[in-house]
C-alpha cells in the first residue's frame, strides 16, 4: 500500500491563538513580539500587507501612522503552548498516527485512510477550525518532504484553499520545473547555491542529478532528500517524540540587573523552569551550565560576559539543581556591572531513575518535594508553589506590557460569559 503523508501548518500561529478569543480582532491586523516586547515574531496576514517584517523592532515601527491599527502582543507561550496541545488532540481524534514537528506543524500518516485525500485534508482543516479557532494548511504526499512541499505551495497560492494534494506523481512532475530548489525543506542557502553552480536550478533539476554527485555534494542528507523528492520514503513518521540533547531556559531582563540578589533570583527562576521541563519529559541531566551577561551593545571594562558548567550526579530536583546553578554563579559574579542576561543549560540527559542509585548521595526527599509541588501546581495553576530563592515579585522580568490573559490553563483569566 502506498504511503500518504500530510503536514498541517498553522496560519500565523501566535497572532491566530490572539484571534481566536478575541473576535474582535477578526480582521484586524496583528502582530506579537519577542520576548521583552522586542521585535516582531509572528504576523497576522493583515498585518503583512502593511508592510510588517520579520524583526521589526517595536519601538521603531509602533508609531507609523500606517500601522496605527495593527494590535500589538507581548508573546504568551503558555497560551500558544496550550492550543498546540489542543490541535494535536483533534488531529488525534481523527487520523491514527499524529508527529508534532513544531508548536505549530504536526505530521500525519493518512495511509489507508478510505477518504479521497484532498476531501480529508479539508475536513481536518474544518476540524481544527471548528475546535481550535486556529486556521490552517495541509499539504499531502507520498513523502513527509513532498508533504512540506505542498504545505508550502498551499500557504502560498490562495486558490488551492488551504489544501495541497502532491500524491499523484504526474501532479509533482507538471510542478516541479516551475519551482525552485531552494523551496525544499532542509534546503539552504548555502546548499541551494552549490545546486545552482552544479546546474540545478529546480526541483526537476535536482531530482535528476546522479545520485553520486548529490551524495558528494550534500552528504547523505541530501541524498535522502532526493529520494524523498523521487517518491521514496526515508523519514518515517516518528510515533514517539525524541528525547531533547538538552533543556535551556534564557531571558533578557526587563531592566537592567546591578545587584547579586537580584541574578540569583533569575538564575533560580530559570532553574525551577528547567526542572518542571525535566520531570515533565522523565529525565534527569547529569550536566549544569549557567552563563550572564552585560549588554552586548556596551563597550570598554565594564563589558562583562561569563560561562561555567560542571558534571553532577544526575538528578531531576529543582532544589538539587538551584543548587549546583548558585554555585557556578557564585565563580562567575562580578559587581559594579548592569547585566542584560542570564541563563541556564541543562544537558547529559537520561531516563530517570536510570543511575545507580545504590551508589547516590543525594537527598530522596529532594526529589520527592520536587514532585510534591510539580502535582500542586498542574492542580492549582504554574507558579502556585516555587522555590523561595526563585522569587515573587521578579522586578527583572522581561517586559509583557502588551500580554494576554491566559485563557485555557488559568482559571482566573478564562473567559466568563453573560
């Protein structure tokens, strides 16, 4: 039987969770920023045809009168979190084998399925729509990179309605001379000029190449992609996510940081972050990095920027972890500067429990507390029990003047209706 992949992407995923429990945005332009209210991260289709880009910074742009109407967003990643985790379910409700890929872009394996391909991308679309509110694009083939091919194409021409169907190979060989190699997923800048001095301009250029020449060229990434391209599946569809190499947690401050008390704070914040990360996933790391920094912009001694690690005994603590974190900041402190950032790593993961624990020196109890407050705060909301030494007013934080309520995990910020 042959295979069917499909890729469903979210349409301007952060600015569209915005929408989508504000009606009043509908048509509205959107735009939601970094974190310190920085630059522009995600664009609403609206805000786009004003001439939004990527990275525009919002203290350049927020007062051109041409954008006077755009609605501005701090970014509200437990927000985009949840309904990320709401699309996956739906998709789940209906198809057998669901890959998250991206906070917004899932895999599905539609193989098998009895419905004529481009009606059941339509009808996930209208699912997805229907719970979530959030809009979409799916393209489908017998390839997850002929799937983000389509994806592509269906995001880019408005009268494909949302849905790509490459499945069909004579489809794919009318498309490809009129599509450029570098529209390939993992297909680069760099590589895509290589491609082009090898006189691949198109994706029919670069599926008739020697595989040889490829291989020599793009190693056996780009091998695969070829094949992928040709209708030959080598990326199976992953039913379990993969464990991360590492957790990192790294803010900019809303304000600069002069005092000690004040770094420790954030560096405990981070850590406690890290470690609801690392329970949650059933890990524990074995390696502890912390690193600060003053503003890259200043210049001459007070230009200050540190970082240190140290391998520990593998735990998944948070009190065990704060632990480790203040010690290597305790090295790396220097006053009389204003530091700009500060974050942590944590890295040589592993299952927990997955360590000898004949031979441990560490506390049970400190893992068992850590527990303890992770069952509190999934029953009673995020930050309702936290390590003191992480901080309650956090006048540090980063800038949210523009932040939305977070409308599907707090109780107190959910929508009433009269």
């Amino acid at each position: 039987m042959a295979r069917v992949f499909a890729l469903i992407d979210a349409n301007s995923f952060y600015c569209s969770c915005e929408k989508a429990f504000q009606p009043a945005l509908r048509d509205r332009p959107v735009v939601v920023l970094s974190n310190n209210d920085g630059c522009a991260i995600s664009r609403s289709a609206e805000a786009k045809a004003l001439g939004v880009e990527m990275g525009d910074a919002w203290h350049l742009v927020h007062r051109r009168p041409e954008l006077r109407d755009v609605a501005w967003f701090s970014s509200n990643y437990t927000l985009y979190g949840d309904m990320s985790r709401r699309i996956f379910q739906v998709l789940c409700e209906h198809v057998p084998h669901v890959e998250p890929y991206s906070i917004d872009e899932m895999f599905l394996d539609l193989t098998g399925m009895p419905q004529p391909i481009p009606e059941l991308c339509a009808d996930l679309r209208e699912a997805v729509d229907r719970i979530t509110k959030i809009p979409t694009c799916v393209g489908a083939g017998p390839t997850k990179v002929i799937a983000k091919l389509a994806n592509r194409l269906a995001k880019k021409d408005p009268t494909m309605n949302g849905v790509c169907d490459l499945t069909q190979e004579s489809v794919r060989a009318a498309l490809y001379p009129h599509l450029p190699v570098g529209a390939v997923w993992g297909i680069g800048r760099a590589q895509e000029a290589r491609l082009q001095s090898m006189g691949a301009n198109t994706i029919a250029d670069f599926v008739r190449l020697p595989a040889r020449m490829v291989r020599q060229a793009m190693s056996v990434t780009g091998a695969r992609l070829q094949a992928e391209l040709q209708g030959v599946s080598c990326l199976p569809l992953s039913e379990t996510v993969p464990s991360p190499k590492g957790i990192t947690v790294s803010r900019s401050f809303g304000r600069p940081v002069d005092t000690y008390s004040d770094l420790r704070e954030a560096v405990c914040a981070h850590m406690t972050r890290a470690g609801e990360k690392l329970r949650a996933q059933g890990l524990q790391a074995e390696t502890v990095t912390v690193f600060i920094m003053t503003n890259p912009r200043d210049t001459g001694p007070l230009r200050y920027s540190a970082q240190l690690n140290r391998t520990i005994e593998p735990t998944s603590s948070t009190f065990e972890l704060i632990r480790e974190a203040t010690t290597l900041l305790n090295a790396m402190w220097r006053g009389g500067r204003s530091y700009f950032k500060a974050g942590i790593m944590l890295g040589g993961l592993s299952p927990a429990g997955s360590s000898n624990q004949l031979l441990s020196v560490r506390n049970p109890r400190s893992e068992a507390a850590s527990k303890v407050m992770d069952a509190l705060n999934a029953r009673f909301g995020r930050g309702t029990v936290i390590p003191l030494s992480s901080g309650i007013k956090r006048t540090w934080s980063p800038r949210s003047s523009m932040l939305s309520r977070r409308y599907t995990t707090s109780i107190e910020e959910m929508l009433t209706v009269r």
